[in-house]
C-alpha cells in the first residue's frame, strides 16, 4: 500500500507541475521576449476559467468551454496587450508592476460584474470521468492523467514552435535584439501581440483545466500567479526549458512535502502536533527550495541570457 | 423655561409611546464585499437590510452605513475607525471573518461601541476578552464541529480530519475532538488557500480510516469536495455547515450530495419567522439565503428589538434590551449565555436535491441549548 500512495503522490506533484508550466511558460515567454512583468497573468487564467464554466454551463459541453477558454483567453490577452501594456514595453518595471496591478483589480471586478460574486459550476468531462488502476495496486484518476498528458503535448508543442517554425525564429530573435530584428523590417509590434495572446491562451487554458478540479471564482488567480513566479525564477527568467523543470521541481516538492514532512515529525512528536508543524513547513518548503537555488544559482537554474 | 417644559414633554410623550418615538439608531457595517470570500459578505448584507425591510416602520429610524473590507484586516480597522469617529454609528456588525473581527471588535468595544457579530466567533472573544458590549448573534467558531464530533460517536470508530493551518480552522479540529470519542487515523493542516488537495485525499485513501471530517470553508471547500468525489473515494464526508452553505453548493455541484454537516440553520426550520424569511429573500435577491444571511437576519432584528425598548444612547439599558433578545429568530428559540454568546440548538443536516437545486434539510439534532466551551474564562456574570 505504501508504494502505492508514493506512486500516487508522484503522480499528483507531476499534475500539479506540469500545471504550473502552462502558467509559467506564458509568464516567461511574455518576460523573455518584451522583458516585461505581467502580474495580470493570473487574471488570464481567471478568465480562461470562467469562460470555461459560462461555456459548458450554457452548452452542456466541456469540450465547447475549453475551445471558448483560449479563445477568451488569447482574445482578453490581445486587447490588453493593445490597450495597456504596448504603453509599458520602454518604462521600467516599476511601473509594469503598477499598471499590470490595476488590470488585476479591473479584470477581477469587471469578472465579478459579469458573473456575480458566487463560484460558479464546473465538472470534468464524463469522457475523463473515473479512475484507473495504476501500478501497486491503487487507483489513479483519469482527469489529471490526462493534464499530465496536455501539459507534456505543450511542452513539446512550444519547444517545436520556437526551434522550428519562422514565428519562433523571431521570438528567439526578439528575446536576444528587440532594435535589430525591428530593423530587419519585422513587424514587432504584431509579434508583440501575437505572444502576449498565446502566453495568455496558455494562462486560459490552465485555468480551465483547473477550473474543472477546484472552484471557479474571482481571484482564483492570484495564488497560481505566485507559484507561478516561484517557478521561472527558479529556472532562470525568459527559459521555457527552465520553466518546464522548476514547474515540475516545484509541483513535486510541494506534493511530497505535503506528504511526507507529517510523517517525518510525527516519529518525535505526537501526531496533532506533527500534523501543525510539518504542515507549516511544507507550506515554506517550495521558498526554501527556491532560497537554497538562487544561493547557489543567482541567475536560476537555466538561465536565458548570460 | 419654555425649552425646559419642551424638553419635558417631549420626554413624557416619549416615555409614554416607546417604539413610535424612538431615537435613531446608526448601524456600521464593515463586511466582505469584493474577493474570494464576497459570497458570504453579500449574504450577510442582503439578510441584514431584508430584516430592515421586513420590520417595515420599527427600523425607520434605523440607519445603515455599509463598506467592504477586501477580507483584509488592516483595511477593516481603518473602516472601523472611520465609521466611529466620522459617522459616528453606535453599532458595528458585519464582520465575516475571525482574523477581522480580533482587529476591531476590542478596539471598538473599548471606545463604549455596541458590536454585534453576525458570523465569526473566535474564542478569545467568548472567554478571557469578552465585553459587556460584544453580543455573537452567530455562534462561538468551536460549535458547529462540536456538534460533527458528536454526530460522528454514533456511526464512526476512526475519522480522518483537515482543516486549514490557522486560527479557525485549529478551532475547528480542537472542537471536533472535544466530543469525537473515537480514534483519529490522520489529522491534517493544509494551507490556507489552498485549492488543490490531492496529496491529502491519496492519503485518506490509504489511512483506513470509515470517515472523513473537513473544515475548509468557501473556495477551499469546494475544490476538495470536487476532486474527493472526483478520485473515487467513497469513505462518508461531513463537515460544518461552512463547508456546505448555500453560497457554495452550486458550485460544488451533485459531489455534495448526502454530506452530512452540521448547523444552527436551515432554510426547513418550521417556524413562522424562518418561513417568512426564506420566502422574502428569494422573492428579493431570487436566490435562497445562506445560514450567513440567516444569523445577519436575526442580527437586525436584534437591533430592531432592542431600539424598540430603549434608546441606544442610554447604554446601559440597551444593553439589556440586547441581552433579552427578544425577537423571533429563524433559528426557533434563541437567547444569551453570560458571556454574550448564543444558547441554541445545533442541527445535523444533509445536502439534498429539490428539482435542480442543491439545499439542505435537517435530519437530526446534535445538541440542545448548547453553550460554548469558553463562557467559564469570561468574567461577565
């Protein structure tokens, strides 16, 4: 039974990290190619979400809300790319961070107008429903199998994007000479929306993934977003490979300290007590990790520029 | 000597008419309006002003000043402070939160304000920092999970129990072990926020344990009730009535179906006053009011008695008025413990289906006038 739960426990970091990369890698993306701090990210996987539940609650269909989550997503992306943050690409990061603030606090309000201040309704799809067994005897539940499985699709999907296709030869070239290649006739300010949309199509989806395990609400983001940034700074600012380990570094870290640190004190301690403080240092253990890498590793783990 | 007979007669004719004449009172209400935790403030808040609405003339002189708090404890003491100082209310309510409510309430009492808690009730507040001019209309934090604890001798041996790591939710496993006789096969503390719990549910899966205990109030609640549905564990769920609020059933969607959960409510109670507040709350929000609606209703007409009978200037004697508490509680029959804090029964219900909508319905009684564990610490008498 007991390598049971551990496998199921690995299962459950990896699900958990491969989450988080869907929202790192947009973060990063955004960052690596306009250098800028977009803390409304977690806003875009909100909106992913509730595009999702409004969607599927409206059509019966969770296929129909996911389709409509990265559209809503990339859409709300595009326009805030156009409307707000073309203005911030030349300013400091100060001021990203103001501006990129707002937008949390405008999206979180103008969601709350649209849909009220109650969570709304989402289940996962009766195709992903149930369990399967997995090694040692347990069973495994489809449905995060199955984001295991969109989160590695993506991971390769972006990493062939951006090694092997022009639009992904301009986000390299972007990311090491943003005058140049605007020199060279292409057209930055499109390539500029163009990624912010698919950073946030990315946020979008996540959100609706998520959406369907835990509850859709308004500032479900924010918590993500943290994460999310604990994320890319351990594996290096502007690295999607960088993002993809510390992503996975993070989910099982934070999975298996859940897990295990209980335990750990509850052979000295009584197990109410053991329960109190292994939970409290679990719940630090990921800025731990993170503190001990930048120590070692100032620039994180893989580093986009030198 | 003309104003003085003036002033005479007026008194007399007040005297003489009572309720008719009875001076205004002004209500502060520092509540959760905006963030994760809105459904409950706004409950509350619509419960509050339906209860106003419903009293018809005896809350005319009755005023409401109404702020969110963010659930933010440092911007409900700034409210807090303003109301006082610059709206000069003579009654603060409202507050959601226990973290909140240790911010303001023994500052506000302190300054010779009534506070009147519509939801939270931590244990300080009901023991060792209890104030003549505090009144818990709700219930002390510790109460509904007594109640699980109770419920859960008579079916379970060994119970797993979670709730976030903070004050409340220590408050609600101590509570639940205070009655809960049999053995514990896991006791965890998650964090607070936290939105994914499946480490925890793999490891309810392997503890052995015949039933699960969780405190995990708003969003926190409903993605565990979803993914523990979800990961095919069938071992009994129950929880506070927190957990399973109308303000969250909708969103957790048919995974709540048959949880048993205790409460001091629900909308089943057969009582003329319950009867006429569920039908005015959803002939006027078009939604049906939580037990967070439920105790801010009694809360105004608490209020509402009170001014009745005396003039809250004269603060004595509307303390006492509030300490009567003369008015007709959905609850059924409610009233005051020395230290401020409710005497009441306490439910065990269940969540059910009425045509598409998710509600829930009493099936047992846990407690009788139940008293909270901390009145003995208070030095009201």
């Amino acid at each position: 039974m007991q390598t049971a739960l551990f496998i199921e426990q690995i299962l459950n970091g990896l699900q958990l990290g491969v989450m988080l990369f869907l929202m790192a890698a947009g973060l990063t993306l955004i960052f690596g190619v306009m250098g800028l701090i977009n803390l409304a990210h977690g806003s875009l996987y909100m909106v992913g979400a509730f595009a999702c539940a409004a969607v599927a609650g409206a059509t019966g269909s969770f296929w129909l809300g996911l389709a409509a989550s990265l559209a809503a997503a990339a859409a709300a992306g595009a326009l805030v790319e156009i409307l707000v943050i073309r203005r911030l690409y030349e300013r400091d990061h100060l001021d990203q961070v103001l501006a990129t603030f707002a937008l949390i606090l405008i999206l979180s309000e103008g969601t709350r107008w649209l849909f009220g201040s109650f969570p709304l309704y989402l289940d996962i799809p009766p195709l992903l429903q149930g369990t399967v067994p997995i090694p040692g005897g347990s069973r495994y539940q489809l449905y995060r199998l199955a984001i295991i499985g969109v989160g590695v699709a993506v991971a390769v999907g972006l990493f062939l994007l951006i090694s092997r296709t022009r639009l992904g030869m301009r986000i390299r070239a972007g990311e090491s000479d943003r005058e140049m290649i605007g020199a060279l006739g292409v057209d930055i300010r499109t390539l500029y929306t163009v990624v912010f949309a698919l950073g946030a199509a990315l946020a979008g989806l996540a959100g609706a993934m998520v959406g369907a395990l835990q509850s859709v609400q308004v500032g479900m983001g924010e918590p993500v977003l943290i994460l999310a940034f604990v994320v890319i700074v351990i594996g290096g600012i502007g690295s999607i490979k960088g993002a993809l380990v510390g992503a996975l570094l993070v989910g099982l870290t934070d999975t298996m300290g859940r897990f295990l640190l209980p335990q750990l004190f509850g052979v000295f301690m009584d197990p109410s007590r053991a329960g109190l403080v292994g939970g409290a240092v679990a719940s630090m253990l990921i800025y731990i990790v993170m503190a001990v890498i930048l120590a070692v590793r100032p620039q994180g783990l893989f580093a986009a520029k030198g | 000597m003309k104003k003085v007979i003036a002033a005479g007669l007026a008194a007399l004719a007040m005297s003489v008419s009572g309720a008719a004449f009875a001076e205004p009172v002004k209500v502060g209400m520092i509540t959760t309006l905006s963030g994760g935790g809105a459904g409950l403030g706004i409950d509350a808040r619509d419960g509050f002003m339906l209860a106003l609405k419903n009293a018809g003339d005896a809350a005319s002189e009755i005023e409401v000043v109404t702020e969110d708090d963010g659930q933010k404890p440092e911007l409900a003491v700034q409210i807090a402070d303003k109301m006082i100082q610059s709206d000069q209310v003579d009654i603060l309510t409202g507050i959601i939160w226990s973290n909140l409510a240790m911010a303001v309430v023994p500052s506000a009492v302190a300054q010779g304000k009534f506070y009147l808690s519509v939801n939270a009730g931590p244990s300080p507040l009901a023991g060792s920092q209890c104030n003549e001019n505090y009144f818990n209309v709700a219930y002390q934090n510790d109460n509904f999970h007594e109640a699980m604890g109770q419920y859960a001798n008579q079916d379970y041996k060994k119970t797993f129990i979670l709730a976030p790591n903070y004050p409340a939710g220590t408050d609600a496993l101590t509570g639940f072990k205070r009655f809960y006789k049999g053995e514990l096969t896991g006791e965890v503390y998650t964090q607070l926020g936290q939105t994914d719990y499946a480490a925890e549910i793999a490891q309810i899966r392997a503890s052995g344990a015949d039933s699960v205990f969780m405190f995990l109030p708003g969003g926190m609640g409903i993605a565990f009730t979803k993914q523990y549905a979800q990961s095919g564990v069938d071992i009994p769920l129950m929880g506070p009535g927190f957990s399973f609020s109308q303000d969250v059933l909708g969103a957790i969607g048919d995974a709540a179906l048959g949880v048993k959960n205790s409460g001091s409510w629900a909308k089943d109670l057969d009582n003329e006053a319950n009867a006429k507040f569920v039908e005015t709350f959803q002939a006027e929000y078009g939604r049906l009011p939580s037990v967070y609606a439920a105790q801010a209703y009694d809360t105004a007409n608490l209020i509402v008695a009170a001014a009745g009978k005396a003039s809250v200037k004269d603060a004595d004697a509307f303390r006492a008025a509030l300490k009567e508490a003369d008015f007709d509680s959905v609850r059924g029959k409610f009233s005051f413990n020395t230290n401020n804090h409710p005497i009441q029964d306490i439910y065990v219900r269940e969540v059910i289906k009425e045509g598409d909508v998710l509600t829930n319905k009493i099936v047992s009684t846990a407690f009788t006038d139940h008293k909270d564990a901390y009145a003995a610490e208070c030095s009201l008498q």
